[in-house]
C-alpha cells in the first residue's frame, strides 16, 4: 500500500506532528469526505506500507520528520509545488530562494529521484498572463536544475469552490482572472516543455490528456516506479487512478478536505479559508483523524469534482 499525504491538505506544512505521532502509533483513521459516517482505519505499519507521497508547497517544517519516514525502510517522493504567484494569489506561501533551497535539501539528502516540482495549478489572471508563467517557470527551472527530473503541470480548473475564492480575491485585491481558450493553454504547454527540457527536466501534465503537446508526458504523481528508484527496490502497487485521466497507482490518501488554512485564492479544496483556520485551529495532533467525523459540518459535496489540492 501507498500512503498519499495529501492531495486533500498540505500535512507537510501544518500535520507534521500529527502524522509523526500517527506513524508512532502505526495507524490513522480517515472518513469518507463524502459520508463522515464512514471511516476507514488505515495501517501506518512498516510491514503494510511500501512508501508515501508527501504533496506540500512548504516542506521545510516537515524535513526533521522525512529522516523518521526513511529510518523505517520505506522511500518516499516530495510533490512540492513552487509556482511563485504575487501574494493576492498566494498569501502563505514561501519564497522562491526558500522553495529552491527546500527541494535540493531533500535531493541532496535523498536523492534526485526524491523530490518532483509541480508547477501547478497555472492561473491564467491579470496579474500571471501567459508572459509571466513562461518568464516565471525560466527562471525557477533555472534555479531547480539538478535538483529534479521532473516537473508537473496543470490547468486551473474552476469548479464553483474555486470559482468563488477566486472572485473574492479579485474584489480585495482589484485583479481579473480569466480562463483562456485551449490554444493559449497549448502554446504555453508546448514552450513549457522546451524550457524544462533545457534544464535537464522532462515536464508531465495532470490528469490532462488534451495539453499533453510533444515533448510532454502523462503525469504519474503516485509513482511506484520513482518509488521504487528512490528506495532501490521493487514496490507492489497496481495501477488506478483516483479520477478520469489520472495516471497515478493506487494510494491511499490520508487527509481531510476544508483543512488547508494557506488561503490560496484558486484553491479546490477549501470551501472558505475560515473553516480550514478554524479547523487548524481546533486540531488535535493526538488525535487518530487529522479532521474527526462529527466533529463540524461535512465538506461542501461540491468535493465530488474535486481535482488535487498540489
């Protein structure tokens, strides 16, 4: 089994301590984003665990703790996203030289196979044209080249959720977002890959297939063959993923939606960044759930066209 922490939340950032002491404990518990009345008890146990994803935008808090994970035998792969957006976008989010500095830590200590850019979601707005993406990610392709083999791309994709944290950014910080038609998509893509192929990086799309241009590949952000590689042995995995035109092996994701309190204004897993700095709040690192069942209303079932939060 695969553990994903978590497409859902940023648990490097703002968990590490529950999921240090759930490691401890050799289990967590999980319900059901779309039914809190079911709960699933998931193993943590070295013997059922053949390794973990970490999806985060800040790993740094969480460095001490991915030494616990390998002292245990079991590799695992930083998803880190660095996108670099203006602070209307991304108001929590470490700088690009901190970001920079991050991923090579963790390929310095674990290897490049370790560690995988993502570049993701791309917000088309007043303040990131098509011209800023492309002289951003040359300059961070740049910095991050030898610390990576791979980075991960996709398209914002405005579900309601996103839709409404985005308008609310707009009116306090007086931008305009768009979502641009498939040519402007596919000719940033295709110039995309070619900056990353000139930085020794092979650029993978997420659960895309219409933006995969020549030069680029299908992503495969649950990897038990990069898994693999960073452990040196083979890992028993299969092949399913989470949703329509993922590419990923199978995982199980321990996260909760509604939990991430970084305030990303594209964000598609937070309905309000005040319930998910309430819930930071009021979080029990000792708890088995990072978010119990009952504990405050479900998520918003517009969950159920939910994309990954990285």
């Amino acid at each position: 089994m695969i553990i994903s922490a978590s497409y859902r939340t940023d648990i490097p950032a703002f968990y590490g301590e529950w999921f240090e002491r759930r490691l401890e404990a050799g289990y967590c518990s999980v319900s059901n984003p779309y039914n809190s009345r079911q709960v699933r008890r998931v193993s943590l146990a070295r013997e059922d665990v053949e390794g973990f994803v970490f999806w985060t935008r800040n790993i740094g808090p969480f460095m001490g703790r991915l030494s616990r994970v390998a002292d245990l035998g079991r590799p695992f792969v930083v998803q880190q996203t660095v996108t670099c957006y203006p602070r209307a976008l991304e108001p929590a989010a470490v700088g690009a030289a901190v970001a920079v500095r991050q991923i090579r830590a963790v390929a310095e200590a674990y290897g490049p196979k370790a560690a995988v850019w993502r570049y993701d979601p791309i917000v088309f707005s007043s303040l990131t044209p098509a011209e800023f993406h492309l002289e951003n990610f040359e300059r961070l392709a740049g910095a991050l080249e030898g610390a990576t083999d791979e980075v991960v791309i996709s398209f914002a994709q405005i579900y309601r959720k996103a839709a409404r944290n985005l308008d609310l950014a707009a009116r306090n910080f007086g931008f305009a977002w768009m979502d641009p038609p498939d040519d402007v998509k596919l000719d940033l893509a295709s110039k995309l890959v070619e900056v990353a192929r000139r930085h020794g990086m092979s650029l993978s799309v997420c659960s895309q297939r219409k933006y995969i241009v020549p030069g680029a590949k299908a992503a495969r952000c649950v990897d038990a063959r990069r898994l693999a590689a960073v452990g040196g042995r083979s890992i028993r995995a299969r092949l399913k993923g989470k949703r329509p035109e993922c590419g990923c092996y199978e995982a199980v994701d321990i996260g909760e939606y509604d939990t991430c309190p970084a305030g990303c204004a594209f964000c598609y897993a937070v309905l309000h960044r005040e319930i998910a700095l309430r819930r930071r709040e009021s979080h029990d690192p000792e708890g088995e759930f990072l978010w119990g069942p009952g504990e405050e209303a479900a998520s918003s079932p517009e969950s159920k066209g939910q994309t990954t939060l990285f």
